[in-house]
C-alpha cells in the first residue's frame, strides 16, 4: 500500500539520502536542475523522479522563468514532520522515566529483601560458638 497522507509523503521523501542531499544544497537557496543535478553521478531522468518526490512531499516547488526551472525548498512539510517527532519523543521520554522509576523501586526492594534475609542468617562466627 502506497502512502499518501502529508507525513507519510516527507518521511519516505527523506528516506533516500540522495534526496537529502538535494535538499540540503537547496536550503542555501533556489537552483536550477542542472545546478542542484550537477554534484550527483547519477542520471537525469533519477534526478527527475528524484525531484518528483520531493514535490508530491511538498518540500520541494518549481517555478519557470524563460526556459529556465527554478527549484526552492519549502519547509513547512518539515516543520510539520519535526512536531510530529518532537511529539513523540515526549511521550518516550515521559514513558522512559516511568521505566526507570519502576526499575529503582524494584532495585531498591531487592536490596531491602536482601539485607533482610541477610539478617536472618547468623554469621559463621556465630555459628561457631
């Protein structure tokens, strides 16, 4: 099944490092294909589907001017990704300090539990006498 909701669409454009990389050199500003094409090794037609995915994402806009196709990142698809993730990493982090407050208590019960039992046992030189 192909996602198609708004974050479904950034993740799986951010997936690919070349598409990252292509938004990384357009977050210095627009640039033509050919200029943002140029640092890759790859084909033309990849830079286009390339390119295509990152439109349909919504990070990525297209303006024509003469014949030339300017390129400019768009952020708020991040933006939107970015409080989704923050979002979650509360929860995590809120269920993490749950975890370890839980796992303290158990620590601190076995310990208890421990001295008890230690104390119930005489010592051997105790025994002894």
């Amino acid at each position: 099944m192909v996602a198609s909701d708004s974050l479904s669409l950034v993740f799986a454009a951010l997936a690919d490092p070349t598409r990252r990389e292509i938004l990384s050199r357009l977050a210095e500003g627009p640039a033509t294909v050919g200029e943002v094409a140029a640092p890759f090794s790859v084909s033309a037609p990849a830079i286009s589907q390339h390119l295509k995915v990152l439109e349909r994402a919504g990070l990525v806009s297209r303006t024509a001017q003469a014949q030339w196709r300017t390129l400019t990142m768009r952020a708020e698809p991040l933006d939107e990704a970015s409080a989704w993730v923050e979002q979650h990493r509360r929860e995590w982090n809120l269920r993490l300090d749950v975890l370890e407050k839980h796992l303290e208590t158990m620590k601190t019960m076995r310990t208890s539990e421990t001295e008890k039992t230690r104390s119930m046992i005489p010592d051997a030189e105790e025994a002894e006498s």
